[in-house]
C-alpha cells in the first residue's frame, strides 16, 4: 500500500478517535453536570426546607414581619448552603400562619455540553406552616367524621379571639349551612368548608394541618371507680345541695328542681348528668368525670346552668373530662336556653357535642375551652367563646388556651 494512502488512513482514523474521544468526553461531562446539577437541588431544597422552619419558629417566639422573616431565611442560607452564593426570598402567607421560602442559586457545571450549556438557575421552594398556638379555644378531633364541625339552621359560633380547628379530611369537615355563620379569629379545617364558605369570618384556612389533642397527655384522673358513693340513682326534687362523689347511676335534677353543687370531683359512673327542662344546676369550683355506658350531660330546654371548673386537683381549669377508654359514637348535649356561664375546658375526646339552644351559650364566661370528637350546633344557638383569662381564678390546663403549644411542620 503506497506511503500516502496509509498516512490518509491514520490521518482519518486519528480523527475518529478524537471525535470518538470529544463524544465521550461530553458523554461523560454530561453526566457529571446532570448528577451535579441533581446534587445541588437537593441541597438547596434541604436549605430552603431548613429557612421556611426557621422563620416560622422566629413567628412564634415574637410578632413577626416579612422583614424579620426574610432577614432569618437569609441568614440560615448563608449559614448552611455552602456550594456557593444563593439568593433567598421570605415572606408570611396564609393569614400569618405560614412562612413561604424561595432559594435561587446559579447551576453547578463543569463541561461545555449541552446540559452544561442549556442549564438554568436551581430553584426550591419551601413552606412552613404553623398549627396551634396563641388562644386556641375550640378544636373538633375526629379526623375521619364527615363534618367535624357541622352547623345548620342559624346556628352561630362567635369567637373573636381565638381560634377554631376542625380536623376532619372531609371536604366537609367544617359545614356551614342554613343561614349558620362563624366568626374567630381563625378557623383552620384540615379537609374544607362545605355550604356558605362566605358565611365564615374571616374566611376559613382550607387544608390546613390538623392540631393535635392538647389534652392527650393529661393525666386521666380515674378518680373513684372502684367505688360508689351514691349506687342508686340520685333524682333531684326541691332545692338540694349534693356534695362531691361518685354517682354511679347518674344524677338527675326534676323539673323545677335545684342542685347546689359543693366544690370538688363528680364522677358520673355509668350514669350521666340530665337536667330536665325548668331544672337548675349551680356549682363553683367542680369538675365532672364521665366514664363508663351512659355518663352523658344532658340539659334540656329551660334549664339554668351555672358551672365554674376547680381552681386546684386533678381537674384544675377542666370542667368535664371523659374517659379515654368510653365508646366512639355518642353524644353530649346543651338545649338550655340559661347556659350562659360555663367557665372552664370542657374535655370529650370520644363524643359528639350538640348545641341547640335558642340563647346564648357560655356568653357570660371569663373563658371556655370545647374540645370534642366533633360539634353539631343547629336550631340557631349563639356558642359565645371568650379568652379573658385573666379576668378568672380558673387556671387553663396545659396545652389549651394561650399554653396551647404551636405544631411546625413543612406543608405537603
């Protein structure tokens, strides 16, 4: 083969190769740049994650700004992205119970490829949102009821205040219907509002994270099951002072009956508490413990109730307490048209409330805590919820109220 031929063919051959070489080299560029690329949206989300859950904390240990926010995601940024400068935005959203992060960073690349070459700015995103917290004075438990909070027929809850939760996923898990309406001043539903949206003021947080059962690690009192003081039923004719105990067949007040009640612990073992209607109840400083089949509060229309919660014991600051351990699916109820002073934290973690009174109820309270399975309010009661704490003897249990303790958490 003449001389030329063969140096044309290593010519061409040296060529292929370092074509075959420049592919490879963008080949392998290629991925490098695409694992870096991946590698450094991890880490600015990571980032991004880390500064929406700073500023949200900052919201609750002070009364926040956009500028005070924006200044915490700027600072834990700068202290934890370390591929290089990033800019960072922060702002309060969802009515000042979120805190939204955007992290911006120029693309690490290293090779003249075309995902070198085609690569953008790395963005992340991150919201924080904050649950709880602040007064909290009202909060329906019961994640899977279709509507946890579900109000018909004129019914109003006023709350001005503090705020309202409904737990519930259900796309009604807060029902406002028939002319009912709610005022707070917040009402977060985990699921969403179904009926007159509108008739919610201001409008309700939608998907918002449920709260957790402030009450749940308190200690169940327990308190005087392994006895009866009273094993008949105790039915109330005239006017009659009771004294604390336990009621293991219930206590019933007679039409135009009156109980004073003396201070201290009622437990209603397997018997509930009814008042009929033109009965009255009074009592200041006493808890109810309700445990066993049937210990349900009954007050019927007409009625006079007047209850303020023990300022010390097992039950300081809770006015009724239900048994953990009591089956799903009853209910409490309040018809009475003079249920205007109930002071305390009304506790029932298996059982449905209902409200159908035609006045005003707990109106003339320092303060009222209701957390419960779920609420039925209707036939057009005002539940009137108040926070004057300090204006009340009546200590607030751990974890309601302004000792609610505020949940964190990166939104889905």
């Amino acid at each position: 083969m003449p001389q030329g031929l063969l140096s044309a063919q290593a010519g061409n051959m040296s060529v292929i190769m370092m074509g075959v070489m420049a592919t490879l080299a963008l080949i392998v560029g290629g991925v490098i740049d695409y694992a870096s690329l991946g590698n450094e949206k991890r880490s600015l989300q990571s980032v991004a994650d880390g500064a929406a859950l700073a500023a949200a904390r900052e919201m609750v240990i002070v009364k926040a700004t956009d500028v005070r926010v924006q200044s915490i995601a700027e600072s834990y940024v700068k202290a934890n992205f370390k591929s290089g400068e990033a800019a960072t935005k922060a702002e309060i959203v969802e009515n000042g119970r979120a805190v939204k992060v955007s992290v911006s960073a120029d693309p690490q690349v290293y090779f003249p490829g075309p995902i070198g070459l085609n690569a953008t700015t790395v963005h992340a995103e991150a919201t924080a949102e904050i649950s709880g917290g602040g007064n909290v004075c009202m909060i329906g438990l019961d994640p899977d009821a279709p509507m946890t909070l579900n109000m018909m027929n004129n019914a109003r809850l006023t709350a001005p205040d503090c705020a309202v939760y409904s737990n519930s996923f259900s796309k009604k898990s807060l029902n406002v219907a028939n002319f009912a309406r709610v005022n707070a001043k917040l009402t977060c539903v985990t699921g969403g509002v179904g009926g007159a949206k509108a008739a919610v003021t201001p409008l309700a947080i939608e998907d918002c994270p449920p709260i957790a059962d402030p009450l749940k690690d308190h200690v169940d009192p327990k308190y005087g099951l392994l006895k009866c003081d009273y094993l008949a039923p105790v039915t109330v004719v005239g006017n009659v002072t009771l004294k604390p105990g336990v009621y293991c067949a219930g206590i019933t007040v007679a039409a135009f009956g009156k109980v004073t009640l003396e201070p201290g612990i009622y437990t209603m073992n397997t018997g509930g508490l009814s008042v009929v209607a033109n009965g009255a109840l009074e009592g200041e400083n006493v808890g109810f413990y309700l445990t066993g089949a049937n210990a349900k509060i009954m007050f019927g229309p007409n009625s006079h109730i007047s209850l303020t919660a023990p300022k010390t014991g097992p039950l300081a600051g809770i006015l009724f307490f239900e048994d953990r351990d009591v089956l799903l699916g009853s209910y409490h109820q309040i018809s009475s048209n003079d249920a205007r002073r109930l002071v305390g934290t009304m506790y029932f973690p298996k059982s449905r409330l209902k409200i159908d009174a035609n006045n005003p109820v707990a109106d003339r309270s320092e303060y009222t805590v209701i957390i419960a399975r779920g609420f039925d309010l209707s036939s057009g009661p005002e539940l009137v919820l108040k926070t004057d704490y300090d204006a009340s003897p009546i200590p607030l249990p751990e974890g309601v109220g302004n000792k609610a303790r505020p949940a964190i958490r990166l939104s889905k």
